[in-house]
C-alpha cells in the first residue's frame, strides 16, 4: 500500500478508521527503528499534535508515549505496528496532512490545513464587510501569494477602516513579508472595498521557520 495510509487500523481510545494522516513508507521506516530503539517500544506509540497557538504557523509535537495512556478524545491509529495518537483538540487542523521523512530534512510534515485565527478583542469578524474581505481574499489575495508558498487569514476589522490579517507559510518570516503586506495586500483590499483604508499585519515575523526570501 502505497503511500502508506497512516494511521487507518486498529483504535485505542476511538473505533473510527478513516484517514487521519498519511506516513509515507519512509517516514514509517525512520520511526519503527526510532521506537524500537526504546527500551519499551513494544508499548509506545508517536504522538503528533500542533504545539504552536491560534494564528501562529503550525509548529508540531511529535514524541513517543505509551499508547495505552492515551486520553479518551484521542484518536489512535495502527498501521504496520507503529501506533500514532492524535490529540482529540487537533484532529481537524492535521486530517489530510502527510508525515514524510528524507534523508536532507528528518521528519517533514505537509499540511494541507491552515492556523486557527487568533482572537483579538475589540475587532469584527461576522460582518458584511468581513464576508467581502474573506471573499477577496480567498479568491484574490491568497491566489497571488501561492507562488511563494504564503497565504494571509482574516482577523477582523476596527469599524474604522483598519482590516487586521496575519501572514503564514512562505510569508511567515519573510524579509519581503512587510512590502508584501502593506503595499500588495494592502492595495488590492483598498482598490476593492472602500470601506477599507489599510491594513494591519499581527504576525510576529521572528518566528518565522521557512521564508521564501531570506
């Protein structure tokens, strides 16, 4: 079977069987010697959860625990012996992702989902005017900044003609990420709806991992 479908068999804290994430057969050679190599690997299995809070780029968790530990929300997947456990509060964020291993970057995880939107006091998001700003940036925004890798997501706006948004993939980190913003995103946004003066960028580009420039 090939990619592997990982984690599709057996279940300890849930009976459900569908595809939750896809470990690829190297991914799944890596972490069977990784485990075995553990003095009670026959009772270990990986769990992989996103460590990295709403609006941040995903960061991951991944580590060994006894399976049989796991919390009833869990979802636990078994698939050629390695058990995976996924954390019940993340199951949305990672279904459709892939857990891949190569030999230049360990274990890499593609993930098709995107961050949470961090709350933020005081904004409106379940508006008109939210509905069109999504809208454009959906259809318009993201399209244009796919090339690099990077998407924007929506936070809300102030009444007042400020749209907040955060930047993440390619974007995340980037030293371009502030033109980017301000004079690309924040162009197409004015140019569409005026009843959008600017736009305000909340992501902490410091922690960025993977920019497109450098």
């Amino acid at each position: 079977m090939s990619p592997l479908e990982a984690l599709a068999g057996d279940s300890g804290a849930s009976r459900t069987s569908e595809l939750i994430v896809t470990v690829t057969p190297e991914a799944l050679e890596h972490l069977t010697e990784l485990r075995d190599d553990e003095a009670d690997g026959e009772q270990l299995g990986l769990r992989l959860g996103i460590a990295s809070a709403a609006g941040e780029d995903f960061r991951y968790d991944l580590s060994f625990e006894e399976f049989l530990t796991a919390a009833f929300d869990d979802e636990v997947r078994t698939h050629d012996g390695l058990k995976v456990i996924i954390p019940g509060t993340d199951l949305e964020l990672l279904t459709g992702a892939t857990l891949d291993y190569t030999t230049t970057q360990g274990l890499v995880i593609r993930n098709p989902n995107k961050p949470e939107a961090p709350s933020v006091e005081g904004l409106t998001n379940d508006d008109e005017l939210s509905a069109e700003i999504e809208a454009l940036v959906a259809t318009e925004v993201n399209p244009a900044l796919a090339a690099h890798g990077g998407f924007v997501t929506y936070i809300g706006h102030d009444g007042e003609g400020t749209a907040f948004l955060t930047m993440g993939g390619g974007c995340h980190g980037c030293s371009m990420s502030k033109m980017t913003m301000l004079d690309g995103v924040q162009t197409m946004l004015v140019e569409a709806l005026p009843a959008v003066e600017r736009v305000k960028d909340l992501t902490d580009h410091t922690t960025g991992e993977s920019p497109f420039y450098s």
